[in-house]
C-alpha cells in the first residue's frame, strides 16, 4: 500500500519541490567542501573551471535527470529499468553511490551537530586554540562516532516518516537562515584588514597549478553538490507535477547552489587572510574558519556560532535525507521491503561505514585502501568515480536510447513551453558532455596514478 501512495505523490507546489532540489543540493557539498577543495587547487582557476563544468555539464544533467524521472513517474532504478532491462546496472550504480557517500557524509554531519555544542561550551573563548580543538575531536574515537549516530538517528526518523514532513518546514526557514548569515560573515570577513589577498586569490586565476587532477576534482565537485549523477533528481523528479517547467526548475536550482557555494567562499577566503591562516589545510577550513571569524566578533559571536552551526547541521540534513532516500526507495521498490524496514537496514549499513570513516581520522589511520583512509577513500570513490560514470551513463541514455521528439515533448510539456536551447542542449547532452566527461576522467585518473 505505502509503496503506491508514495509514487503516486506529488510535490504540493512549486515552491515545495524548488525546495526539497535546492535543499538535496544545497549542504555540505556547497560551505564544506566548495571552499576547501577551492584551497587546495589553487583559488580561481579551480573556481573558473568548476563554474564551466556546472553552466555546461550540471544545468543540462539536471534538466536530463528531471525529464527522465517525470517521464517514467519512478526511482532511479526503475527509470531506467522501466527503458530496458539492460540499464539497470546504470541505477544500481547510483544506490551504491548514495551507500558510499554516506559512508562519510554523516560524520561530517556530526561534527558539524557538535559544533552546536562547542560553541555553548567555550569554544569561540580561546581562539588560538580553534584548530587544535578541531583536530583533536575529529582524531578522537568516541565523541565524533557519537555525534554522527545523532546525526544518523536524525535520518533514519525523518527516512521513515516520508520526506514531507519536519525536514521540509525546518528547512524553510533554516535554509534562509543559512543564507543571511554567509550574507552576515562574508560582510564581516571583507571588513577584516588585509582581506583583499583572499579576494584575489578567490578571483585572480593563476593556472600554472591546474594539472588533470584539478578538472577531475571540479568536474566531481560540480555533480556532487549539485547531486547529479546518482538518480537523486530523477527521484525527485518522477514526483513533480506534469505542469512544472522543468528547465527553469533546473536552472533556478542550480543557481541557488552556486550561489551559495560562491557565498560560503566569499565568507571564508578574505578571512582566512586576514587571519593569515592557510587556505589549502583540506576538510578542517569551515570548522576553523567561521569559528575565528565568530571568536573576533566578540558577545554576538557565540550567538551566531550557534546558529550558523544548526543552520549548517540542517542544511546537511535535507541532503544526507535525500542520499538515504536514494537507498531505501530501491529497497522499497525493487525489493518490495517495507519502508522501516528498508530505513533500518540501510541506515545500519551506512553507519557502519561511517564508523570506519571516523575512525580512520585517528585510532585506524594506519589502515588504508588503495594506498588512503576510509574517509578518503569513500569520498573519492564517489565523486571523483561513481558520480562522473553515473554522469556519463545518464547523458549516454538520455541521448543516444531515448526519442528525441518525446524528450522535446517532455521539456516543453507537450509544447506549452519554450526551451529555445532545446536544439543546444540536446547536443551537448548526445555528443559534448560524454566526450568532456570521459577525456576528465581519464587525464585526472592518469595524473592521479603518476
Ligand atoms: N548535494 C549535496 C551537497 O552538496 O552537500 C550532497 C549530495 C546529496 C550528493 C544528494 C548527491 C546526492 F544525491
């Protein structure tokens, strides 16, 4: 029973599916991960390539993704399966990315739920010490693990009620939240004397660091937080109403996204300069960072700590909740397992993973796969592999085994609608972006290997 009211469900308004996209998309991929990733290669030259790959690659995956999803009103899967047997490998791959990246995305979820509590407890009142703090909790074996079960319980409740609910509400008030206060720091950290280094090195490309390594990197940072790549927005997409314009969807969406990564970048690299810090220390930036930037604000920084860190902890959420979902529907539908089931398992599975990805920080960084850590290991598994080929397979489907007249038909919604671009985006899907796909992925896996 559950199973056929879940498909036949739609989004209520426009409003509500624009926000349950943004908010899979918009999370730790964007104030994370973005600013670091722009540390280590190099500024500008990652933030030009990357904006390339999103205008070129990302938009027109997602409108792919979306037309697909409405098209055949199912899961990833089953989107595909409903096609021809054959490619359900292509949906597989995709449920097996969402297990991988929540292999790691909760324990970051973690830190960012303790971070909550850190600032409550003194965090901000020594600020010298901000780094060394960060890096003890995360090397530790019992708070972090701790803290990603909470965040973990967090999904499995809000997995097994259906998405509508809670999580949509919070999010709409959370993600505004969010919002204004990268808006609040980023005035801030412009303020601070000697900011101007970090605007320049966010804007002034500097090429001579970009190898095959920084391509692949952008091109998987572009699917990942804009979750392309894995089927999360052919879900989304099977439950959108037939009315909805799915160009401009795509293309709102995806601006919003990089809107706030270009935010949470803005917030950060002045103030690492300022503070003289180094930009390229990897996953530890946002902890470090924004915490400094608070601390140096005196009173009102405890209070906005707080905030930003349950804003962050939320935006997390209304991803990692879209991730699990990816999983559980497959269990749901092509397993036929009832939902708690489904949430149960999966979950158990995930936190297990997360548990070798914590401790992989401290207690097991001895042990490495292909030569790294747990931690790393799912992460670059994922974006740098899983989504791209994820990528590619849809791009491949959608233009070479599909009608072109029905997907003309899908994206104008039978002709009501103007996609001028429709003649463009048809063949960078058929032709460009298979063929960009597969020379990035081939020249950052060769320098990867050198
Ligand atoms: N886009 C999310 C982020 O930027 O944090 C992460 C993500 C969610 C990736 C859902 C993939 C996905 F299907």
């Amino acid at each position: 029973m559950e199973k056929s009211l879940v498909k036949r469900e739609n989004w209520g308004s426009r409003i509500g599916f624009i926000m349950a996209a943004a908010g899979s998309a918009v999370g730790l991929g964007n104030i994370w991960r973005f600013p670091y990733l722009l540390g280590e290669n190099g500024g500008a030259a990652f933030l030009l390539i990357y904006l390339a790959f999103v205008v070129f690659i990302g938009v027109s995956i997602m409108i792919a993704e979306f037309a697909v999803g409405r098209k055949s009103s199912r899961a990833a899967v089953g989107a595909y399966k409903s096609h021809s047997q054959n490619w359900t490998f292509a949906g597989v791959l995709g449920v097996l990315s969402a297990f991988f990246i929540m292999g790691f995305y909760p324990v970051v979820g973690g830190w960012s739920a303790a971070y909550v509590a850190k600032s409550f407890t003194g965090l901000l009142s020594n600020p010298e010490a901000i780094g060394d703090v960060f890096g003890g909790f995360i090397t530790g074996s019992t708070q972090p693990l701790v803290w990603m079960l909470i965040f973990m319980l967090f999904n499995v409740v809000i997995v097994a009620k259906g998405i509508a609910g809670g999580i949509e509400k919070a999010g709409k008030i959370l993600m505004p939240v969010l919002f204004g206060l990268l808006v609040l720091i980023a005035v801030r950290s412009l303020t601070l004397p000697g900011a101007a280094a970090g605007l320049s090195y966010m804007f002034k490309p500097d090429f001579s660091a970009v190898t095959g390594q920084t391509f692949l990197a952008a091109l998987g940072q572009a699917f990942f937080s804009l979750s392309l790549g894995m089927g999360c927005m052919i879900t989304y997409g099977s439950y959108l109403n037939k009315k909805e314009d799915l160009v401009s969807n795509a293309t709102l969406v995806t601006g919003m996204d990089l809107g706030v990564a270009l935010l949470a970048g803005i917030a950060m690299f002045p103030a690492i300069f300022a503070f003289g810090m180094e930009p390229a220390v990897g996953p530890g930036l946002v902890f470090v960072v924004i915490p400094s930037v608070f601390a140096a604000m005196g009173g009102i920084g405890m209070l906005l700590s707080i905030i930003f860190f349950v804003a962050l902890t939320v935006a997390a959420l209304t991803s990692s909740v879209s991730l699990m979902e990816v999983a559980v529907a497959y269990f749901i539908d092509e397993r036929g397992m009832e939902r708690k089931k489904a949430v149960y398992s999966v979950s158990s599975a995930m936190a297990v993973l997360c548990v070798l990805s914590s401790l992989s920080m401290g207690a097991m960084s001895g042990v490495t796969v292909f030569g790294v850590g747990f931690f790393d290991f799912f992460d670059i598994l994922t974006d740098k592999i899983f989504l791209a080929i994820g990528g590619l397979l849809l791009a491949i489907f959608v233009g070479w085994f599909l009608d072109k007249e029905e997907l003309k038909q899908e994206l104008t919604n039978g002709g009501t609608v103007k996609f001028a671009l429709f003649e463009a985006w048809y063949t960078l899907i058929k032709y460009v972006i298979p063929v960009a796909i597969a020379i990035v992925a081939v020249a950052g896996i060769r320098s990867i290997a050198q």
